[in-house]
C-alpha cells in the first residue's frame, strides 16, 4: 500500500458525533501532518505532530501518533456540517524534503 | 498576506497546445512544491525547489513537463505539448523553511486538455 494510507476512504456521520480517521505508513518519520481539502479548493494545513510526540491537540482536533504501529489517526470531536471535507495525512520521511500524501478520508457531516 | 497564489484557475486547452501554469509563493518562504492531483492517482509530488534551486523532479511525469523558478517570488509549471491524460488539479505550495514543515497550497489550477 502506499505510504501515508488513510482509513476509511469515506466516511458519514450526524452533527455532533465524532469522527475517526486513521493513517498508516511504512518508512520511519520525522513528522505526520493533517491536511484537510473542501470540494474544489486547496489543501489547508490542520495539525503536524512529531515523531516524539504521541498525541496533540487543536481545538476540536486530536492526533495520536504511534511508531511502534506506524500509525495515526485524527479525532474531530462534536462535528459540524462545515467539517464536510477530505482529510489527508501526509508523512515527512528520512531526510528528504518532501511530504508523502495519502489519498485522503472522504467525510461526510449530515446536519 | 494572500497566501499562495495560481493562475490561471481554470484552464481549457487543446491536445498539442502548451500550457503554462503560474504560482507566486507567500514571501519569505524558501520551497516551492508543485503537485498534481486527479481521482485515480491522488496528490503527486511533481517538483520542488528549495531557494529557487530544483531539488527533485523526479515526480515530473515526462519530458513534456517543465517548471522553472526564476526569483523567489514566481514559479511556473509548463507543459509542451499537453494531452488529455494531463487533464487534472495542479496546486502550488509553499513552506517557509526547508525541512518538511507545514505547506501552504494555492487554489490550483483545474486543467482540462481535450
């Protein structure tokens, strides 16, 4: 699979409840960034977290890294209509400058 | 600031014709990222430049695509001749320092090439 994996591929929910998405990669990181995309715009930057970090928090935001599984995942708390987007991690590998971007987390917020 | 800033935001095009994409990065930041972006293979990492220097390009799909950073305020991604396959999103980023942090990506350009 490719690097910076997310799951699910989509996802719907009701206003108000939470919403998961998990990321997985392959190589060690330096750093795993959370970006979100609404329909027909550009990425915008959500939260990076830090190989020595485990969990990170931003608003109604959680990130959880963990290395051993090569894993994270994002938490949105109490969702709202306006978190409709596509949620994607990218994974900043070794020491190259470059992001690995998954293909991203459809998600769906029902009012 | 503006952010990050594309032009054109949309463009149509004929297959053969060139296409020139252009981005202007939020000042002060020192690498440029251009990406490509469809449904079937994701956000591609096509080139970057760190200080308007190339770094890698080895996303660049073929020798029909070329970009340039003559200054560190102006970037541009030209394809020559375009196919319909290069039909896609292609976004600009930028970063304000060189190791892997936050980007921050333009509107992209939507590219139809028929």
């Amino acid at each position: 699979s490719q690097q910076g994996e997310e799951d699910p591929q989509a996802l719907s929910i009701q206003e108000g409840e939470n919403a998961t998405m998990n990321c997985s990669y392959k190589t060690s990181i330096n750093n795993l960034q959370w970006y979100r995309q609404n329909s027909g715009r550009g990425l915008v930057h959500l939260i990076l977290i830090r190989s020595n970090e485990r969990e990170k928090h931003s608003g109604r935001l959680r990130v959880t890294l963990d290395t051993s599984k090569k894993s994270s995942s994002l938490l949105i708390t109490a969702s709202r209509a306006a978190d409709t987007a596509s949620y994607f991690c990218a994974s900043a590998q070794g020491g190259s400058e470059k992001l690995v971007f998954g293909k991203g987390t459809k998600l769906t917020v029902n009012p | 600031d503006a952010g990050v800033i594309q032009s054109p935001r949309h463009e149509v095009t004929e297959m053969g014709q060139e296409v020139t994409l252009r981005c202007k990065p939020i000042s002060g930041h020192n690498s440029l990222f251009w990406y490509r972006q469809t449904m079937m293979r994701g956000l591609e990492l096509l080139i970057y430049f760190n200080n308007n220097v190339p770094i890698d390009d080895s996303g660049m799909p073929e020798d029909r695509f070329s970009a340039k950073m003559p200054n560190a305020s102006f970037s541009t991604l030209k394809i020559q001749p375009s196919e319909p396959r290069d039909s896609a999103v292609y976004f600009c980023a930028s970063s304000p320092r060189t190791r892997q942090e936050t980007q921050y990506f333009g509107p992209g350009t939507r590219l139809l090439v028929l």
